[in-house]
C-alpha cells in the first residue's frame, strides 16, 4: 500500500509484530498491537511497556548561553534547571495561547528538546526565528523509545544498569549495546520509566533487544493515549491549544516563579502580558478539570457538558474508557465556578445526561522514581 | 481471518442475523467487526418492546478506540436485549456469535431475511475489505 507517509526507524519492526498501522501527524504509527489496547494498557500498569515514539521532533539549542535564549519563547525557569534534568515547558503566542508543549533537557554544554511530531515544523521555525542569531537550532535524526512500567527499571538494570540511578526528570548519556543512549527517566503514562533517545541505525537493535525481555510488550498509540489520560496529562491539540493560556489549561506549574510578577526574570516569553495578570488575578472564566463518570459509556472529545440547571457549562477535549479505572475518564474545559473537586455535572452522550464528577489529577496516582 | 459461520445471514454493515425459526431472529456483531472495532468497553441497548424499522439505528457499541453506531437490518419489535453486556461487554470481542448477542427481533417481515447477505457473500465483502 502506496501512501505520503513518514516512517519511524521501526516501522518493519511494527508490522512484523502484528501492529494495526494508522496515519497520525504525517506519520504512519501503530495503533494497536495484538494484544488489543486494553491489554496493552493493564500491561503497561503491572509490567513493562514499549512505545516507538520517533515521531516526535528531537532536537538541540546551542549557542553561547541557551537557556537565557530559550526562555524568550518559554516561561519555564531554564536558566534555573540543574544540568542533567529535564522539565516541561509550552511554548505561547503573542495572545497568551499556547503553540505545543515540550520537554527541554540541561545537558551542561546545550539544550536537548522533545516537540509534538504535528507541531515539531512549526515549532523548529518558531524557534530559529525567535532565538537570537548567536543560537543554533539542530533537528536530530534520532529513534525515540519510551519504557514505562513498573518493571522497566528490571529491563533497564539489565542493558544500562548505570540508567537505573536517574531519577524522575534526570537524564544522562550512557553507552550500552554498542552505542550511545540518551536516557532520561520520563514519560508519559504516569508510570516510572525511561525514555531512550537512540541513533536511527541502531533503534532497531535496540528495539528488538528490549522486546526480547520477558517483562516488555510493544504498546500502541491507542494505550499511549488511555494511559495518559488516566495520568492527567495533556494532549496538544486536544487539551492545549492556541485559544487557550496556562491559567486555563491548569499550568500555572509550567510557568516558573522567576519568570512571574515580581520575580527576577519576570516575563520576556510571548504573551506575558496576558498569561502573568492572569495567575496573579485567577481572572479566568474556564479551567481545564478531571472528569470521572459513573457508567461504562465513553464520554469522548467534543461532547457538551451541563450543570443541575441544564446550563451549557463546557465541552470534553479528552475521553475514553479508562481500563485501570474501569470508569469514563475525561478532560474537560468548564465555567471556571464549576471546576471545583466533587462538583456533579452531566455529560450529553446521545441525547442522555450521564453524571461526571470533577476529580483531582492523576486518576490513577503517579508511579515515578523519585530516589 | 475471521470466523463467518455459515448458517447465520449477514448485513454490509457487519451484523449477523441467526434465524430463531419462530418468527424472531437473533443479531449481533461479527467476527470482523469485532476485530476492526477493538477492545469493547459499552454497548447501548434499545428498550424491549421497541417498533424498529430496517436502517434504524438500534444501539451503540463503544470501543476503547470508537463509538459505532450499530443498524437494524430487519423491521421489528425488540422482543429481548443481552442485559449481560452492561456488566460484560468484553464478550462482544470473546464470543462475537455466542455469549456476545445483541438483541432479539420479531420481524415484521419474515421473508426479509431472504435479502441479507450468505455466508458466502459475506466472506467476500470482507476479503475484498481485508484484501
């Protein structure tokens, strides 16, 4: 079958382990494997999941001083961020909305950055744009896995045991398998685990190496998406978006305190005007909450929401079935009087009203390594 | 390759119809679209009692990936709904033919069952969608 699409590294690999292929952001990526996506996702939860997660944008921001010239485009505390960790950033518009989330590693002598694979052209541009002409902005050519589980660090002890002494948001470079490992202990179900930057000619004997161990099933995009939910994560996209600031989406987290009001790097990122007042203030009319449902019927993307008055009150941008819930699980934008913990509201799901009560995220609690 | 039983008749929209032989019918999913719809979290039952017309939609199954809206083939009356899916929709993808039965129709019409598809017409619907 003849298609535009990009191929990860793995992609031979994917077929040949029975995965149901689908086209997501340009790229062709395996939905599901045999296993199905509930049992891919229970299986991630007690044991050990790998997820190929090319498609994602690695890349690198060097220069004379990178962190300084990053956080012209971000508001996370960069110049702040220890060498060798990680942490979460967005990046925002003029408007004080967001253009993608990503993941920005000190690794001492430059910056190593995750971007969303729809946005990662965008956000290339917007970056050699933004920066100053004494900045580089280097797109890698790089395999991308992510282990997660309760078992990886079992996987992990075996083909980099040195990897096993991260902990969650620290990352290293290591040599194992004949080549050289970026590893850091992240990811994106809420599990504890590690995500393996890989040179393309060895992903895939990295890949198979990782699948021949007892404890690792290869995971789909289906479960990525389950997993994360149940963990309170945002999609780009889907949750975050450019019509919506970090007071919305509840990221004020994301913004650091030395870049807010009255801190000593306040502002300098697009949009400071509009997202500072608004953690100062709270003046916002909607607020990104969690959302658990009583029944087994999905309450999906899209779908309305109302309060006891029958007043239109919000709209899901995240939901499904979550397996180790055994509930609806959503994310949801709401009046900003209703995203309050325990607050009953009722989802229209053909043409029913079914009960969603706002929970506090993660749903399922968090399992990082924290030492 | 799915499973096509070949006494059961089938619709292009994946149901099968189990002839009951007393004016009612039985129909669920197949094999195939149980396979292309994935793992089965809900299925929303119509009321008993129920007037259908053929092209109606009677339900909705929901899979961890999708929600499918599920359409009668057959004018009937609803005589009975497999209440054991609320707590067990998995059997959809377990026992498609079996434990996985959706609703029981008593048709209108019974010669309509004529126009559904064989066994054998049904497996080449899917091959050519497989293929």
């Amino acid at each position: 079958m003849s298609d535009d699409l990009h191929h990860t590294p793995l992609h031979d690999m994917h077929v040949s382990h029975g995965a149901k292929m689908v086209p997501f952001a340009g790229y062709s990526m395996p939905v599901q494997y045999a296993l199905g996506v509930k049992k891919e996702h229970e299986h991630t939860r007690h044991a050990c999941g790998l997820f190929d997660v090319s498609h994602m944008g690695q890349l690198t921001v060097s220069g004379p001083s990178p962190a300084r010239a990053i956080e012209t485009l971000v508001p996370a505390d960069i110049v702040g961020l220890p060498a060798g960790m990680q942490r979460y950033a967005l990046f925002t518009s003029h408007e004080g909305g967001l253009l993608d989330d990503l993941m920005i590693v000190n690794r001492g002598e430059d910056l190593y950055v995750v971007v969303n694979a729809a946005c990662k052209d965008q956000d290339v541009a917007h970056l050699r744009t933004g920066l100053d002409a004494e900045h580089q902005v280097e797109v890698l050519d790089r395999a991308l896995l992510a282990l997660q589980g309760p078992q990886a660090k079992d996987v992990m002890v075996r083909l980099c045991p040195e990897a096993c002494d991260l902990v969650f948001m620290h990352h290293g470079q290591f040599e194992a398998l004949g080549t050289s490992l970026w590893i850091s202990r992240s990811g994106y179900t809420g599990e504890d685990g590690f995500e393996i930057s890989v040179p393309v000619d060895a992903a895939e004997r990295l890949a198979t190496w990782l699948l021949e161990q007892p404890e690792v099933e290869p995971i789909g995009l289906g479960a990525r998406d389950s997993l994360r939910l149940e963990a309170g994560l945002c999609l780009y996209g889907h949750d975050l978006d450019t019509q919506t600031t970090p007071a919305e989406a509840s990221l004020i987290w994301a913004v650091g305190k030395p870049r807010r009001i009255g801190g000593e790097r306040e502002g300098g990122f697009p949009g400071a005007d509009v997202i500072l007042p608004q953690i100062e203030t709270k003046q916002i009319t909607r607020k990104r909450v969690g959302l658990l449902g009583e029944g087994r019927a999905p309450v999906r993307e899209g779908t309305s929401l109302y309060d006891t008055a029958d007043r239109h009150v919000g709209q899901v941008t995240s939901g499904s079935f979550g397996p180790t819930l055994g509930k609806p699980v959503a994310m949801a934008y709401v009046d900003v009087e209703l995203a309050v913990v325990d607050t009953t509201l009722y989802a229209d799901v053909r043409g029913k009203r079914l009960p969603m009560h706002v929970t506090r995220m993660p749903f399922v609690p968090a399992n990082y390594y924290r030492g | 390759m799915s499973h096509i039983p070949a006494n059961l008749r089938y619709t292009d929209s994946h149901e099968w119809v189990l002839d009951n032989n007393d004016g009612t019918v039985t129909i669920g999913i197949t094999d195939h679209a149980q396979e292309s719809l994935g793992d089965v979290v809900f299925v929303e039952l119509p009321d008993t009692g129920r007037q259908l017309d053929a092209g109606e939609e009677f339900g909705v199954i929901e899979s961890v990936k999708a929600a499918s809206d599920l359409y009668l083939p057959l004018s009937g009356e609803v005589v009975a709904v497999n209440e054991s899916l609320e707590d067990s929709p998995e059997a959809v993808n377990d026992h498609p033919y079996e434990d996985g039965w959706i609703i029981k129709l008593k048709l209108a019409e019974p010669d309509a069952l004529e126009a559904l598809l064989d066994a054998t017409a049904y497996d080449a619907l899917v091959s050519a969608e497989e293929g």
